[in-house]
C-alpha cells in the first residue's frame, strides 16, 4: 500500500467555555491513503466539524489544538507557521466548509473569485487562469457564462457546486468537505457526488467527507469512520461497517436511518444525549446510551483497538476479541 497522504495521531482540540476545557476532539487517529474517500458521520456535535478544521489548520478562539500531530505529505501542519500554512491551502488542501453557499464574497463575480484565487497561489499568466476557470466550472456542470455572475444570480444549489469548483482550482492532494451538497435536492446530490466521484478517478485526489446522510456514504466512500462524542468508536471499511457494525453505537446509527432498498422498518434510533464534554466521566463516553453496557463500560475508557484494518472502541467487541 502507498504511503497515506494524511496521518492523524491523537488529535486533541479543546473549545474555552465559562464551565471550564470542552474536549470537542480527544484523541483521534487515522490515515488517509491517496485517492481515498474516508466519510466520518456521527450525531450532531460529536465534534465532525471541529476534528476538520483541525486537520486543516484553520481553528480560531475559542477552540485550539491541545495535542497530537497532522501529518501531511511527510510534514506535521501543526508546526507550520500561518506564512508556512499558506503554501498547503488551496494547493494542496483546500475545503469546503458547512457553510460553504455563504463563503462566496457577494461582491465579486464567480470568475473575479477563481482568479483571485490562482493569483494569490500561482503564477499563472491571465490566458491560463481564464483556461483553467472556464474548466473547473464546467468540471461541477456550471456554464461558463456565470464566470460573470455574482453569488446572488445563482442558485443555492450552484452556489455549492461553484464552491466545489473552487476547491478543485489548484489541483490539490487532500479536499475536504463538510456536508458540501447539505442544500441540495436528492437528484442533485446525488449527480454533484457522482461528478466529485469520477474526478476523484481522473485527478487522484483524496477526499475527507462528513455528510449525516447514509446513502451518500454507502454509495461513495471506501471507509467510514463513526464519531462519538469527540472520538472515532469505529472505522472499517464501510461495506463492512454497514453490514456489520461492531460498536453498538455505529449499530444504532445504522438503524437510525431508513434503507432504501428492502421493507421499510422502525426507526430505532438511539435514546439519550451525547455526554458533556467539559466534565468527562471515566468509562466509555457511551455507557450512558448503551444498550450492551458492562460494569467494566463505566469504570474504564476503552482504547480503539484495530484486527484486520477495523478498529472499535468498546470493551464487548475487545473481551471478545482476547
Ligand atoms: N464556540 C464554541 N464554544 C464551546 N463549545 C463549542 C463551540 N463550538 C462548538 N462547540 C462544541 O464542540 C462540539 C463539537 O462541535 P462540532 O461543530 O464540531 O460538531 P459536529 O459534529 O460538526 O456537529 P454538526 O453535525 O451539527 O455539524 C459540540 O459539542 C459543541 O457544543
Ligand atoms: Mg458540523
């Protein structure tokens, strides 16, 4: 296997509250191969958005990385300087955040933006920059005549797909996305993942993907990575964390959702809430919640232990396992 293009070690990050540290992301670790698609889900405020912003170096107060390492293409993010972070963004990292239908500047054109953009990292001569933005519209299904429309005159749905087009521009290694196709209909999602899909083929970049929506998932990304309350409880392939999850929180979540395929059955859903992250409790973080729980559940944290590139964190899946 080729060396992975992105290693997480125990990445920590912690959001300053009035109550004390809140550890939104403890201790997560995990590589991402080149021209991977890893899909990291899990429930509102399990800390998807934050672990993101980590990875790419982009928290502000009143978060802040606390401990670990992103290693990427060989070098550790976390040492770089903001000058030195400069060179990675958009060239070789570039991300589409949750709100990205709002991240255009509503004064300037769509085209003004791209080139700016490759201004600012290229030295690319005017003829190449109106070139290449004529082709990554196109690349995500926009006609090229809106390289002259403003954000408004777009609709929400291409104002994603211009934000996509965006992060593809340079040609980076690693793009990152949260929930990037979120304000789209079904028929439109599923033809901008088909689209981010095929140019993952051609291009070989490497996607890192947080959606809540499962058929996005089991269509489109090689492992998933399940969150919970600032952790990852399991990643696997996702074939085989849809067919046979081994955390009962993963267990849950794949119950939460409706399949399309089949009968339609009871949404079982999980009872309870994720746990508060500022004054955590010994034990696992889902003790509370679980339906299999053990005495040893409340007492110990259990460590993410991996057996043929699968690794859960839970204590009935590893009493098994010895
Ligand atoms: N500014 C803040 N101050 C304190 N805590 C925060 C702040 N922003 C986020 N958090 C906490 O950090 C945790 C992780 O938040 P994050 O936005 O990363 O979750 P998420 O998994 O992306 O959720 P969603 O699916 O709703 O986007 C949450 O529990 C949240 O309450
Ligand atoms: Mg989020």
């Amino acid at each position: 296997m080729s060396t992975p293009i992105l290693k997480v070690r125990e990445l920590e990050v912690e959001y300053a509250t009035p109550n004390g540290p809140a550890k939104a992301v403890g201790g997560v670790s995990f590589d991402l191969e080149q021209g991977e698609f890893l899909a990291i889900v899990g429930e509102s405020g399990c800390g998807k958005s934050t672990l993101l912003f980590a990875i790419a170096q982009l928290l502000t107060y009143p978060a802040a990385m606390v401990g670990g390492t992103i290693g990427f293409d060989g070098v550790d993010l976390s040492a770089l300087s903001e000058e030195e972070l400069r060179k990675y963004r958009w060239r070789d990292i570039s991300v589409v955040m949750q709100s990205a239908m709002n991240a255009l500047n509503p004064t300037l054109t769509i085209g003004a933006q791209l080139a700016d953009a490759c201004r600012a990292h290229t030295e690319w001569s005017a003829e190449k920059i109106a070139e290449r933005s004529h082709e990554v519209l196109t690349m995500v299904s926009i006609d090229h005549v809106h390289l002259k429309s403003y954000p408004f005159q777009l609709s929400g749905g291409m104002r994603q797909r211009a934000m996509i087009a965006m992060a593809l521009l340079l040609n980076p290694k690693l793009v990152i996305m949260d929930e990037p196709t979120s304000a789209l209909d079904v028929v439109a999602q599923r033809s901008l993942m088909s689209q981010i899909q095929s140019l993952r083929n051609e291009l070989g970049f490497s996607v890192l993907f947080v959606t809540h929506d499962m058929n996005v998932v089991s269509h489109f990304s090689d492992r998933l990575a399940v969150m919970y309350a600032g952790q990852i409880v399991e990643i696997g392939k996702t074939r085989k964390v849809f067919d046979e999850p081994l955390h009962p929180y993963s267990a849950g979540l794949m119950d939460a959702f409706p399949s399309l395929v089949g009968a339609p059955r009871q949404l079982l859903g999980i009872p309870g809430n994720p746990p508060s992250l500022v004054a955590a409790q010994p034990g696992c973080h889902f003790a509370a919640r679980c339906p299999l729980v053990m005495e040893i559940c409340r007492v110990n944290r259990p460590e993410l232990l991996e057996e043929d590139s699968h690794a859960v964190r839970c204590h009935l899946v590893n009493a098994v396992q010895v």
